[in-house]
C-alpha cells in the first residue's frame, strides 16, 4: 500500500486488554472454551463475586469487555454472589439464582469461605465439599450448561508460605483440581495465578493491598487481574475485530522537508512509547487519480479494542506529537473503521 512501512508486530503483536496484569498459567482444562452467540453466564460466588457485580467488580468488566469485543454475539452476564456462602449455600439457592437464569455457562468461583470459616467451627469438610462440587456441577450440566470451576485464590497475599490457612486452602485447591478433572469441565486455576503474579509483585512480602483491600476481597487492581483471568477461561481474550486509526496529512508550504521527516519519525515513534498500539503503518500518496486533495503523507494506527484508542489519545506521548504536528499542517483527516482480522 505504501512504499515506507513500518509495524510493530513483533512487539506488540498480542492483544492489550483492561490492566494486562493477567499471567499465562496452563490451566489443563479450560483450553478450548469459547464463548458463542447468545450464551448466558452466570457467575456463581459469594462476597468476591458480589462484589464483583459492582460497576468496576470483575463481573461488571468482564461484561463490559464482551461486550465491547463481541457486541454481535448477545451475551448476557449475570452475577450470583453471596457474601458469606459455601459450596453448601450455593447448592441450596441453586435452583433460583443460577437454573432459572436459564445459562448455558456457569463460572463458579468458590472456596475462601469453606476454608476461612474453619477459623471459627463453621468450614466445610473436605469431604463436603468435595461431594457438593460435584453435584453443583451435575445439577448445571443437567439444564445443557457448562461449568468453569475456579480454584479459590488467597487468604493473605504473603508469598513465602507465612499465610495462617496456605496449606489448608492448597488442600481444598486440590479437590476443585481433583473435581474438574473427574467431571471433565473447564477449570480457572485463580490459586496459581494468583501466587504466581503475587510472587513477581509482592516483594515485601504483604498480607494485603497488592490483588486484594485485606487479604481475600479485590481492590481495583485485583479486579482487572480476575477479569483478565476470567476471559481467558471464557475464550473472550481475543477479538476478530480490529480497531484502525486512519491519519492524513496535508503538510504546509512552509514545512520543510526536514520538518515533514520530523513528523514522520515522530509518529512512527509512538507504538513503542504507547503500548495499546498493536500495529503502525505509513506511506506517502501514490495514487493516479488525482483526488489526494493536497494530503500527501497517510498513517494507520491499529488498536486491539476501543479502549486501545481511549488510552492512546490522551496518552502523554500522543499528546507531545500533536504539539509537534500543529504548526507544521494545513489540513488533518481523521478516519476510525473496524476490521476483521
């Protein structure tokens, strides 16, 4: 298209969504998944995922995101927590909060409190629990929905172990592993993921405040890392759409040659100072049929979302290059469209 062309793929040629905080773990059963048109999730918890059907709680952004990404597809997101509730309470209220939503995927994200209640006589035995996974599974796969088993993630953000309840909570860890093994569903590993990014982020070795506000509830940052986590067990990470950023130039008289370079450098700087920049492109006019109108110098940027767009406009960077262009310009053309991949 242009004889000048320069992209960023080898940098930048993976998606950038909401904080990018979420790290690749192999989660031996949730490859595959694929959310499809019209599915209905239903996200099944309890305090974690109540409040994570707030306006900027997990559910709520993984909503958001769907929607943004897969706006032809209809996808309902529904939340079901309950602050307090066990794998027994979700087995009770099953029917009503869940079944006759009629979904065809529940994410059930369950664990902290049949742990962290044993604290005061009121846990869940393993063996309980253990048998009350399995008939919530069986119960949903019953109605033709399929079920993401979440391991429960943290009691307590430190990383050497020091956690009062860390070897109970790997052991309950191991049974919703164990179950979604025996059961063949899809399984989010939240413990593995959680450690691990709490390994990398936590080097003062907090109780809290780095994924959570006191050891188990999400802060802001906590709810993009679930989020994050979330879409990829839901097959939602990758968009088939993309976000072009059409820019034409119509340079000044005056501006130089070495001015209108200037710009070109600049321009072709910023994917590597704005990281929501999946691809760039330029070229000069070549066209024969005279209608360039005096535009002679063309850009493509190219976002992953539109909340690529939204952080690149504002962006310092962008913000310094539209300083620098100002003066040197007759005439801009701005022209967005969406694309498939």
């Amino acid at each position: 298209m242009s004889q000048f062309s320069r992209t960023s793929r080898l940098l930048f040629s993976f998606p950038i969504f909401l904080a990018s905080v979420c790290v690749t773990t192999n989660d031996a059963w949730a490859k595959g998944f694929k959310i499809k048109k019209g599915d209905r999730i239903v996200f099944l918890g309890d305090s974690i995922t109540q409040a994570g059907a707030r306006p900027n709680g997990f559910v709520s952004l993984v909503r958001n995101a769907i929607h943004e990404r897969f706006p032809e597809l209809g996808v309902k997101v529904i939340g079901a927590g309950i602050s307090g509730h066990k794998v027994p309470d979700l087995e009770k209220r099953l029917d009503r909060d869940v079944i006759s939503k009629k979904p065809t995927v529940v994410v059930i994200y369950i664990g902290i409190n049949d742990v962290w209640h044993s604290l005061s006589g009121r846990g869940t035995s393993k063996k309980d629990y253990e048998e009350g996974l399995i008939r919530l599974i069986d119960r949903i796969e019953k109605v033709n929905a399929k079920v993401i088993l979440c391991t429960p993630s943290v009691i307590g953000e430190k990383t050497d172990g020091s956690n009062k309840l860390d070897k109970m909570l790997d052991e309950y860890c191991a049974i919703s592993r164990k179950v979604a093994k025996a059961k063949s569903c899809a399984m989010l590993d939240l413990r593995k993921r959680f450690l691990k990014y709490l390994k990398k982020n936590n080097p003062k070795n907090q109780p809290r405040n780095v994924l959570t506000v006191d050891g188990v509830h999400l802060n802001a940052t906590g709810n993009r890392f679930v989020t994050d986590c979330m879409l990829d067990a839901l097959g939602a990470s990758k968009t088939n759409r993309l976000l072009r950023h059409v820019v034409l130039f119509k340079f000044k008289d005056s501006t130089s040659p070495t001015e209108v370079r200037e710009v070109v450098d600049a321009f072709a700087a910023l994917p590597e100072k704005i990281d929501s920049i999946v691809d760039f492109e330029f070229g000069t006019d070549v066209s024969v049929e005279n209608k360039a109108a005096g535009f002679t110098h063309g850009f493509i940027v190219t976002f992953a979302s539109a909340k690529g767009r939204e952080h690149y406009l504002p962006h310092a960077a962008h913000r310094a290059f539209v300083k620098l262009v100002g003066p040197r310009v007759e005439k801009v053309l701005v022209f967005d469209y969406w694309a498939k991949k």
